[in-house]
C-alpha cells in the first residue's frame, strides 16, 4: 500500500503565523519596523515544486522579489523564474536526488545575477546571525535563506531551505516563509532556536549549515555566451583535462592541440550562445506586446550582430589560429551533438566552424586563467609563458576581454562548490 500525507502537525515550540498568538506577533513586529522583508517576498511566495526544491523555491521566490529578468521565457510570452529553470550548477535530476548543497545554492545565486555572502555557522556568532536578521527585516533589497536542520526544530525531515520574513525583537521570534508549504504553514520559532538549527553537521558535506544574504547586482552585466554544462559535467570534464599531459609541450600549438584534441566528442559544445526570444506567436501575445517589447527585439538583433562581431574579433587571435588547426578537418559546425543536461531551446550551439572554433578559444582563455587549487578546473604546471602570451593578446579587445571575463566568473563558481568540500574528496552532495 502507498502511503500519502496532507501536511503536518506544527510543533508545540513553534507559533502558527494564523494562530492568535502568530497575529499578536505579526501586529507588535510591524510596529517594530521589522516585517520589511515579509512585504516584498508575500508578494512572489510559492510553493516548492518537488519535495527535493526547497532551495531552489527558495531561490526562484528571491529572485522574483528582487525583480531579476532570467532573459528566458517562462510560459507564453512571459519570462519569470520558475524552479526548472535553476539549472546551471546541478541538473534537476541530480537536486531531486540529493538536494543542494550551500556551495551550490551560492553557484546558483551568482549564476543568476544576485550578490551572496554565505555564512555558515561555525563561521559567524551568534550575535552575528541577529545582526543580519534584523538588518534583513528592515530592508527589502537583501532577503535572507536559512538553510537549517528540520528535526531541530521538532519538524520531520532533515536539511531545508526557507526565506526569513522578519524578526520580533522584543520576543525574539523570527517569521519562516517555509516554501514547503504541503508539508508547514508559515511560522515564528524562537531565534535561540532557530540558531540551534543551524549547528546540525550535514552528513554530505561534513560541514554545519548557515545562512545566506541575497541582493540584486547593481552592476550585472550580461554576456553573448555561457558555458553549456553544470556542475558534474564541469567536474568529469576538469578531471580530463586535469589528465592531459602538458609537461611535454615545447609551444603554444603542441599545448592548445593536446587539450583541444583531448577533449572526448561529448564535450564538443563547451560554450553556447544565450538567446532571448521575443516572437508574437498569437493575436492574445500580441495583445501584450508594447514599446518595451519592440526594445528588446531591437537589443535581440544587436546582440546577434555582436556575435558575430566576437566572432571576428576572436578569428584575429594567435589562440584562434592554433585551436581552429587543431579541429576535426570534418567539423563544419553543428556536427556535435552536445550532451549536457543544461541544454535549452533559449540557448544555440555554434552554427559554423568559424564560430566553433571561435568559442573554444575563448573558453580556452576563460580556462587558462582559473585558480590552481586542487579541486579546480585548471591544469597543474601548465606552462605559463604559452598561457600567458595566449592571454595577453587577446586582451586588446575589450569584447574579448569581457566575454572571457563573464566565462572566468561562470568556471569560478562551479568549481566554488568542490574547493568548499576539498575534504570530502571532491564529493560535493547534499541529503535535502
């Protein structure tokens, strides 16, 4: 027999947010000042989409808050963000296995346009983590995610994810916006609590849970292209890579051929181009569509000229020049099929050979230049003066330089997850 369960009973140490005693809160908390947080997220608050997506309901509930365009559709003509869209650390089927881990729910929070900081709490005080919830609760341009231990709490189940809404200051209980809402209604629990919560080992990770500060990036600039691939696919790649033998290379090209040649046919598509469809598809979509429509078709069409623009910038470059002799004689682009569970309709592979060999290269020079710590995706003792020569000319083009840029900080935060859990072997999982 399969068993089901309509919610469960909230702990006796817990106050219902409906109850009396939760609306007595409520009404002394917003006299206080500090329910800032609750008015911008009730707005977008939802429910978890699987039992596993506490994070990235969580997620997907902030940046909605903080009014982040994913530059992708949503539904119809509409972009938003929804959980199956935070896919660029792990892929959904790996989340609803083991959940997300705090270093991938920072991959994720950077990968979509938001400022972090991560504390976990062997990491910070006490005093600390109240600090930041009543600086949160009087704000509403950085929301708070706990990542925190169920039973702690008294509840059933182990590690979650949930925003804060706000803090009583003269009780000392803080609001939870549980994204699972099946399961909990919205609560208060005391803050000496709810640190306890916090403290729990997770078993995957070794390590204690903690807290993270969420904010727009006031400067976020967005790029032509991103890598196709998340977190495990990075990982098995920088373990090919890290392979390679590049102590036997005298030059440049004996360098850029091995690792190019190296790479096994399902990796052919490390880069791809970001697209932000923007088609009237019906006389209901048409309804919507005003002058700052118009303007994004208009951007769509510039971005597609900057392109190629990138394109012939790179077929300028010596790094270019060496990749592009190192392809399959064959390849004319669009000859691979690329095998990342990241893969989007919003996204397009290389449509030719030029921009083939083009967006290797510059993924080769985003590469060149990560962090040479044991769990990154760059190769030990790789001869610097080629890297550097590689680099440096590439660096007189301030297109090239910012794509480059963009993929460098994309490369940093999948590997972000693994240096965070060196001690583990590189086994960054999470039970949710």
């Amino acid at each position: 027999m399969q068993y089901s369960f309509y919610k469960r009973p909230l702990p006796e140490n817990l106050v219902a947010f409906a109850s009396p005693e939760g609306k007595a809160l409520f009404k002394e908390t917003l006299n206080e000042g500090n329910l800032e947080s609750y008015f911008a997220l009730i707005q977008q608050f939802d429910t978890q989409n699987d039992p596993a997506f506490c994070a990235l309901g969580s997620l997907t509930m902030v940046l909605n808050t903080l009014e982040v365009d994913p530059k992708r559709q949503w539904k119809g003509v509409w972009r938003w963000y929804s959980d199956e869209m935070l896919d660029c650390c792990r892929s959904l089927e790996q989340v609803r296995k083991t959940g997300v881990s705090l270093p991938e729910f920072s991959c994720l929070a950077k990968c979509n346009g938001l400022d972090e900081q991560t504390n976990r709490s062997d990491l910070v005080s006490k005093e600390k983590f109240w600090d930041d919830l009543l600086a949160v609760s009087r704000s509403s341009d950085t929301i708070m995610v706990l990542a925190y231990h169920r039973k702690t709490l008294g509840q059933t189940g182990d590690g979650h994810y949930s925003p804060v809404a706000g803090i009583n200051e003269k009780k000392k209980m803080v609001l939870i916006l549980d994204v699972a809402r099946f399961k909990y209604p919205v609560y208060w629990v005391p803050f000496d609590l709810l640190w306890e919560s916090l403290l729990p080992i997770d078993s995957e990770t070794g390590k204690p849970r903690g807290y993270i500060l969420l904010k727009k990036t006031e400067k976020f600039t967005d790029g032509l292209l991103r890598l196709a691939l998340n977190k495990n696919s990075w990982l098995n790649l920088s373990k090919i890579l890290r392979s390679l033998k590049v102590d036997n290379c005298q030059t440049s090209k004996d360098l850029v051929e091995l690792i190019v040649q190296g790479i096994p046919i399902e990796y052919s598509s490390i880069v791809e181009v970001k697209v932000t469809p923007t088609l009237i598809e019906s006389d209901e979509a048409a309804e919507h569509w005003s002058e700052e429509d118009s303007k994004k078709t208009e951007e769509e069409s510039q971005r597609r000229h900057k392109v190629e623009e990138l394109v012939s910038l790179m077929a300028t470059l010596p790094i270019y020049q060496l990749v592009e002799a190192a392809l399959p004689a064959t390849l004319n682009g669009g000859g691979y099929e690329q095998v990342s569970s990241n893969r989007s309709a919003l996204y397009t592979l290389p449509n030719s050979r030029r921009q083939y060999a083009a967006f290797r290269s510059l993924f080769l020079l985003a590469w060149f230049q990560t962090s040479r710590k044991k769990c990154s995706g760059s190769v030990p003792s790789t001869p610097l003066p080629l890297v550097t020569e590689l680099i440096e000319s590439a660096a007189q083009y301030p297109l090239v330089s910012h794509e480059v840029g963009l993929l460098l900080k994309q490369i940093q935060s999948l590997n972000s997850c693994c240096e965070e859990e060196a001690g583990k072997q590189c086994r960054c999982q999470h039970s949710s």
